[in-house]
C-alpha cells in the first residue's frame, strides 16, 4: 500500500506553471512514475497532457449547470454566491485510457504510467467523483499486462483556486547503493516448461518467428533492490514484445489477410493450411532522452524517418525529441518473419509431448 509521494520539485513546478500559463478551466493527463510496494512509496517523475482526440476536442471539459429559462415579466432568482456550485467534469476516458495505452510502450523498465492528473476547481473535482473513478480505472486495465501488476492508481487534484495538490490513491535483498549505468544480462528460456496455447485454438492465422536481441532499461530509486530492477526489465521486455505483436497484427490486417471466401473454407478445419503470405517487418525499438538522464522508447518501421518519432514525442509525451539524431539510442537489430506454415506443423510437436 502506497503511503507517501514524492516527485522532483522543480519538475512538478514546470508542470503547475505550464497549467497556470494554459488559462483552461479544466484538463486531464496522465503521471508518470513508479509505485513502490517493498518502500510503500509513489514516485511521480511526470504529468502529460492527453493531446486532443481524432475531433480536435479537448479530453476534458466543464460541463456548467443549465441557465434559468425564466418567462419575460418574471422576476429574477437571487444567484448564488458561487455560480459554478454545480459544474461537473467531463472526461472522453476512453481516449484519455487509449493514451495512456500508446505512452506505456513507450515506457522502459520501472517507469510506468501510474495514474492521472486533473486541473480543475475544487466544485468540479467534487462533483466529478464518478467520471474520475472511471478514468482510473480505464488506464489502469490499458497499461495492466501482468497478473501481478499493481492494482494503485493515483489521482492527482492540482487546484488552482486555491492553488494545491492532492493525491486520493485509488487501490528483502541487496539494495542498489550507486548511481550510473549497470549492464543486465538475461539468459532465460522463453517457453519454458509451457505447451503452446494455440493447441485448442481454431483460429490461428499465423506464425510469428522473431530472430535479434531485445533492448531493455530499468530506473532504480535509491534504497529498491537489485532484484527489483531485474523484475522491471523481465517485465518490460514482455510489454516490448506484446508492443511489436500489436504493430505487426495492425500491419497484417492491412496488407495480407486473404478474403473471406477463403477463411470460411478453411477455418471449418483447423489442420487446413493457411493461406498466410509472407511478411517481412522490421520493427525496431528506439530510445529518446527524456528527463534527468532517463529515456522513453518507440517503434521506428524502416520507412518512418526521425521526424514520425518527433510527431509522436510532441502528441502523445508533450515534449520535444531532440535534433541531434545521435542522442537517439538505436541499440536493437531485429527481422521479424510472418511465414506461412500450417496449423498442424505448428501443434503436432507440442501436443506430442
């Protein structure tokens, strides 16, 4: 249980200062940093703004109470002391969860997108308790892949009448005494000890070989384990591959499925050949500096230049990637094969054993 957080102060300062700066009413992003269970600590390193959706609208609004439709004639209601006494919040949580999803594979080892943080009045925060919960709980299941993932979330109130942060949480080895740089090796059988999946699948399309090295970091704080920046790569490594699986399936839905006369005849029997084409993708994971030392990741496909990484720095980050190509980390070589192989080549050896 998270009992206390922290974050740098002259980062939080920029972030309430671009706020006040911004003259909105009301805005949502999400915070990034690392919720620790051995230290019962939260660390914020971060707030991004969600961008604005496919419509060009913010992702947060207020939503002020109707005006009094009075008769001509009529005499006016004494208004209240505080006119704004029933604005409410509103929140697209599904573009706000579709953003965190996209920042999270931009995410490397510890460094995660931990919960959201809204500017908006203390009536509007109020009145808003149900929107909220549902925005939490949104980008909590868009970045949760593990079983063992955290369940906290945080919320962060930045209040600017009067101007204060509030934080309402929502859910023994060798500590790392030095700062600096420290090369991690893993040598670790993937499939271990596990049968395949697709065994009683009847919907399996293709098979994806992926040959290279996968590149990882991890962000340590001061007191956490060794062990625990092992967990944090051992856990990023898989978001990474779950990442290229998602950009590799995008890709195939585009160009290579075959039509549906011909997956009708074949899925009735799941031994059938697929008629899968060949792909080849190259999907190379790329490291852009971020904060203090510290970097995010994105996917570069050999047609995108440096200028698509940028794009996505400033949309989904709101940051600038730098210009200076040679501080971007290209660590990874990769090819990664759609091959077109039967249904029974693939089972038979594992239902076999």
């Amino acid at each position: 249980m998270v009992k206390a957080v922290v974050g740098e102060e002259s980062q939080l300062q920029q972030a309430e200062d671009r706020l006040s700066q911004s003259s909105v009413p009301a805005q949502v992003g999400l915070v990034i940093g690392k919720l620790s269970s051995g230290l019962d600590r939260g660390f914020v390193y971060d707030l991004i703004l969600t961008p604005q959706n496919d419509d060009g609208q913010s992702a947060c609004s207020v939503l002020e109470p109707a005006k009094d439709n009075r008769k001509k004639g009529s005499k006016p209601k004494p208004q209240s002391s505080d006119s704004s006494s029933s604005s409410s919040l509103v929140i697209d949580k599904d573009w706000v969860a579709e953003h965190a999803r996209q920042v999270s594979r931009m995410m490397v080892g510890g460094v995660k997108v931990i919960g959201i943080y809204v500017w908006a009045s203390v009536v509007a925060f109020k009145n808003s308790t149900m929107v909220l919960c549902q925005t939490v709980k949104g980008i909590a299941e868009a970045v949760s892949l593990l079983e063992d993932d955290l369940d906290e979330r945080l919320l962060i109130h930045i209040c600017y009448s009067p101007r204060r942060w509030t934080v309402e949480i929502v859910v023994n080895d060798e500590t790392c005494t030095t700062d600096g740089l420290h090369e991690v090796e893993l040598l670790l059988p993937f499939m271990k000890d596990m049968y395949i999946g697709a065994c009683s699948q009847k919907d399996v399309v293709g098979i994806v070989n992926r040959t290279g090295s996968v590149c990882s970091f991890s962000f340590l704080n001061s007191k956490e384990p060794i062990s625990q920046a092992v967990a944090d790569i051992k856990d990023d490594i898989i978001r990474s591959l779950l990442s290229r699986l998602d950009i590799i399936c995008d890709k195939v839905d585009e160009n290579v499925w075959p039509n549906d006369d011909v997956i009708k005849e074949t899925r009735n029997d799941p031994l059938s050949e697929k008629p899968v084409s060949q792909l080849v993708l190259h999907s190379l994971r790329v490291f852009v500096p971020w904060l203090a030392g510290t970097f995010i990741s994105d996917y570069l496909q050999p047609s995108e230049t440096f200028k698509v990484l940028k794009d996505h720095c400033a949309e989904l980050m709101s940051m600038e990637a730098p210009n200076d190509a040679s501080k971007i980390l290209e660590l990874e070589e990769e090819s990664v094969r759609v091959t077109a192989r039967s249904f029974r080549d693939v089972v038979l050896p594992y239902c076999s054993t």
